[in-house]
C-alpha cells in the first residue's frame, strides 16, 4: 500500500517535470489514416488535445497512403505503383486531394469535438519527382520546403496546424507527397523537439536506436518491413538533422502518446542522434535523485549504502542518464592513479532496467577511460558479475586492484573483483 503509494506521488512528480520541459516546444505527430477508423482513434486526439492546452505547439501530419488507394480504387481510377511509390497521373489528383483531405477533416473533427482550434493548410512547398530512370511521376512530388513564416503566428495562437500529404509549386501546382518524409522536414523546420511516427500496427524493432545504430540495422534490410524502414529512414535524417528525437509507436495502444511523453518507458522505438547525448555529470540538487534510484538495490544487498554528504563530496565524480529532465540511473567513475580507474555505484531506476541504460553508462566511461589514457577499469559487485562479463569484463584477484583500494577491501561483503583492460 505504502509502496504504491510512493509510487504514485513518484509518477506525478515526473510529470510535473516532464511538462515544465516540454512547454513551448514542437511535437510533430504523423498520424496513419487507418488509426482515424480505429476505436482508439478519439482517445489518441483526446490526448493531443490535453497537449496543447497544456502548452505544447502539436502540429499533425495526416498519412493518407491507404484512403487514396480506397478512393482510387471505388472511382475506378487508374493506380500505378513504382516499388512503394506511386505515381499521380493527372487525372487521378482530384481524387488524391479528395482523400487526403479527407483524412485531414476527420483529425480536424475530433480536435473540434475536444475544443482546440485546428486549421488544414497550404503550407507545403513541393515539386515534381520527375522522370526516373525512364519512368514518369507526373503529380508524386518531393517536400521542396515548408512555410514556416505563416505557421509561427498560429502555433502561438495555441492553433493545431493540420498537413494533408499535398504539396503546391509556386505556381500552384499540386502534387501528393510521402507523408513521412513531410513529417521530417516539418519537425526539422520548426524545430521540434520530438516527431512521432503514429502507425497503424506494430512494427518489429528495438527500444532505442542512435542513428548509428538505424544504419547498422538498415544494413541487412532485405527482407525487411518495407514500412518500417521507409519510417526508419526518415527518423535517421530527422534526427541526423538536429531534431533529438523521433518516435515509433503503435497507435493502437490507448495512451500510447502520453507514455512516451510522460515516462519514456520505451513502449515503441525512439531513435535518436547521440549516443552519449544522455549522459553528463550531476548536479548537486540531483543528489537526492540519485540515492533514490539507488535505494531499491541497497535494500537488496546490490550496493552499497551511501550518505548525502558522501555523493555531494563525490559529485565531481557522478554521471547520470537523463531523459527530457529526468533521471533514469547513475554511476561514479573514480581514477585511483594513472592507469586504473573504478566504476562504482552504477544504480539504473528499477522502472527502466532492461532499456540498455546501464550498458549505455559503462559504455561511456569504458570510452571515456580509454580517450584519458587510463589501462584499466575495474568494478566491486556482489551481484552483478554476469552482466558486467557481457561487457568485457573479467574476473580478477585482490591483488590487481590498486593499493589505497586493496586496504579498503571488505572481505565479509566478498564483492567479486571484475577487470576490463582497455
Ligand atoms: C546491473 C544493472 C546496472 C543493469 O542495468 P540495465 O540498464 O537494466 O541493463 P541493460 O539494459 O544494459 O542490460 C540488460 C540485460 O542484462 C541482463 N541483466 C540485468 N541484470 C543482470 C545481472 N545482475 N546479471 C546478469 N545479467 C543481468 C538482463 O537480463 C538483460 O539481458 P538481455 O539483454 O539478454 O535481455 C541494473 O540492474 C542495476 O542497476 N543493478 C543494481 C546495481 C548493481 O548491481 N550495480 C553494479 C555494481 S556497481
């Protein structure tokens, strides 16, 4: 009882902090069509809607690949596809425009049904694909750049901007462009600090992907999800170029939006530019943080206890992980001469074990060691060992640990000694 109490006030302080973070900012959403017939459908705009009116500018993007193919086809309208690209004949563009705006209309009606003020625009500037390697386009066009100027006014007017996948050239010629790649350059010309990808199903991929780590995957793509590395190619540019993060979450999942925002837990894919981007030293009003996360593995014996006083004297030495303001785990990284150095008190916040934080951390000072010319890092746990093997690590005797340590040593605690050369 008294736990999930503490749990609770827990969850709401976080979001105290994630909302003094956000407000002001930019998420762009990009909405798949088949999530507007979806039941979840009103609970996921409910929940932009409570975004905004908390203060965060959400412009939205309406994917319409599937209602133009459901147009097209109950039209009878000719619709050729070149791999995942289609091609716009003239004739076909009225009924393109009719079903992407349709999609548009229909977020715009549940955002009016919430009371927030939308508007569907013109404020995307496009031109032709071309001719192909000998196949014509016609009206499929590439996002050319995005209006920004006469966005700014309505997002401070607390207005959600509404893009339907159509661009115009400056002498106002339509063309139907890849909703995913203006989801792109519209979070990178606003400067968003997230860009959602919001699907239609879910899509098989880790938790957390660098941007290094999207072309690694990306590497062995045939045979792949065809979607998903459409998505993951646009979240690689999008991130490359200094949007820090993007989202790929399965609309489907009520609150999905919420939890991303809220508590980061991972419930889709967030790809990012930085590996380290997270990390940095503490600061000493964190200092209470930091002993929480590490309490729950003090009280099972994992570490050891450690006083205020004791990590404020230490702080110089103490980096955490932090994700939009909050912190998710921590670690303290000691030199004891010139080539050894230790790793203590590496403490991950039980609700997000098992996302690669902890790895994450060791990474870093294992990088960080080698860059400062140190030889060796070493680590005391009692339970621990395993995971830190996985890394590289060995096991080691007393006698390889530096002097001053060795007389420190507990033998009643028999922490296993574990060694990286680097
Ligand atoms: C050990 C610890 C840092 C791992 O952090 P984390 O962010 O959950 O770890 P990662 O996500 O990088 O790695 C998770 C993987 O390690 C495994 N793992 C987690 N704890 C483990 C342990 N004690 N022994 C062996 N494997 C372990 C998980 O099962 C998971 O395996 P998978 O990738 O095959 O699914 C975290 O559990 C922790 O804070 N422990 C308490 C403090 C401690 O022991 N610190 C070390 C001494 S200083």
């Amino acid at each position: 009882m008294e736990e999930s109490f503490r749990e609770k006030t827990d969850s709401i302080r976080e979001v105290f902090l994630y909302l003094k973070r956000f407000q002001g900012k930019s998420f762009v959403i990009k909405i798949d069509h088949p999530l507007t017939e979806a039941p979840v459908f009103p609970s996921l705009i409910r929940d932009l809607a409570e975004l905004r009116n908390l203060g965060i500018n959400i412009l939205i993007v309406a994917g319409a690949r599937e209602r133009i193919d459901e147009v097209l086809t109950r039209y009878n309208i000719e619709n050729t596809m070149q791999g995942a690209v289609r091609i716009s004949s003239p004739d076909a563009m009225p009924f393109i425009k009719m079903a992407a705006f349709d999609v548009a209309n229909r977020i715009m009606t549940v955002l009016t049904a919430n009371e927030i003020r939308a508007v569907i625009g013109n404020w995307v500037r496009a031109r032709t694909l071309g001719v192909v390697g000998g196949v014509d386009f016609m009206n499929t066009g590439k996002v050319e750049r995005i209006l920004t100027e006469q966005l700014e006014e309505l997002i401070n007017d607390g207005v959600v901007p509404i893009f339907p996948c159509i661009g115009w050239s400056s002498s106002g010629e339509p063309y139907n462009v890849s909703s995913n790649e203006l989801a792109s350059l519209l979070a990178r010309s606003v400067n968003a600090d997230k860009l959602f990808f919001v699907t239609k199903r879910h899509l098989e991929c880790p938790s957390r992907m660098t941007v290094d780590e999207v072309d690694a995957f990306m590497k062995g793509a045939e045979g792949k999800d065809h979607e998903l590395i459409d998505l993951l190619t646009n979240a690689r540019e999008t991130c490359s170029r200094g949007v820090k993060r993007v989202h790929i979450v399965d609309g489907n999942l009520d609150g999905v939006i919420l939890q991303e925002v809220f508590s980061n837990l991972g419930v889709g894919t967030m790809v990012y530019a930085n590996q380290y981007e997270q990390i940095r030293k503490v600061r000493l009003e964190e200092i209470p943080v930091v002993l929480r996360i590490m309490e729950p593995w003090v009280q099972a014996g994992h570490l050891l206890r450690r006083t205020h006083s004791e990590l404020l004297g230490e702080a110089e030495s103490i980096y955490v992980y932090e994700v939009d303001g909050s912190l998710h785990g921590a670690v303290r990284f000691h030199p004891f001469n010139a080539r050894q150095a230790e790793i203590a008190g590496l403490a991950v916040d039980e609700r997000y074990v098992e996302l690669g934080i902890g790895r994450e951390l060791v990474q870093f000072l294992m990088e960080n060691a080698r860059a400062n010319g140190y030889r060796e890092l070493f680590v005391l746990t009692t339970q621990a060992f395993d995971w830190f093997r996985q890394l590289g690590f060995r096991q080691a005797d007393i006698l390889s640990l530096p002097e001053q340590k060795r007389q420190s040593y507990d033998p009643e605690r028999s922490s296993r000694i574990m060694l990286l050369t680097l």
